[in-house]
C-alpha cells in the first residue's frame, strides 16, 4: 500500500511539458509565416514622392543612389562605371533592375546609372518612388 502511495505522488509531481512545447512550435511557424523578406538596398533612402508611383513586382537587383552620388548594389558600393557590368553579372539573362534614388541625389547621377545599366544590355529599369496621398 505504501508503495502504490510513492508511485502516485511520483507521477502527480511530475510537469508535463508537451503542451507548453506545442504552444511554442507554434508560435514560431506564426513568426516565421508573418515576418515579411524584403530585400532592401543597404542605405538609408529617401523616395521621392509620384502620384504615378504603381505597384511592381519583386525586384532581382535593387540599385540605391545616395544623395552624395554613392551607387550601392544589393548592400554593397560599387564604382559607377562598374555597376552595369555588376548588375549583370547578379541577373544573368532576364530579371528586373529598381533603382532607389534619394530624393536629393541629382538627376546626372541617376541618367548616368540608368546609362549603365542600358550600355549592359539591361532593358527592364525602374526607379522606385513613394505614392503620394493626393
């Protein structure tokens, strides 16, 4: 009799953790099935604003234009005159280009990359803006 007493405050004694691991595997499929990839430039810019901006689908290269006049591919600075050639190389033979240009980079530079980028053989160039609330 003593026994059987031992065997039942053992096992009421004991913490059942599946349920609490089921909470956190769950959790973590909403985490990772909520968190958004958004393949960014690797500086900070400013978009100008267009009330013709339109929606477009992923970009495989993103060109950001700082407003000193720095050309950055996919989070890395990259000369002017090598961006065509490095644009390029990443998209291979189809694929689409944006170009994030600061609103206070010049329009020169911006010709000047979208120059480039056409010189390489790349047709499908964009520039990215913010829509406006008009």
């Amino acid at each position: 009799m003593r026994r059987r007493r031992l065997e039942v405050e053992n096992e009421a004694s004991e913490v059942n953790l599946t349920p609490m691991l089921d909470v956190v595997f769950i959790m973590l499929i909403f985490f990772i099935v909520t968190t958004s990839f958004i393949k960014e430039s690797g500086v900070e810019i400013e978009r100008p604003e267009s009330s013709a901006a339109s929606p477009r689908p992923e970009a495989q290269v993103i060109v950001a234009l700082t407003p000193e006049g720095a050309v950055w591919v996919d989070g890395r600075p990259v000369d002017l005159h090598r961006v065509g050639a490095e644009v390029a190389e990443l998209l291979g033979s189809e694929g689409s280009v944006v170009i994030q240009a600061d609103r206070l980079a010049t329009t020169g530079r911006l010709l000047e990359v979208m120059d480039r980028l056409r010189e390489s053989g790349i047709e499908d160039v964009a520039v990215a803006a913010t829509r406006s609330g008009s």
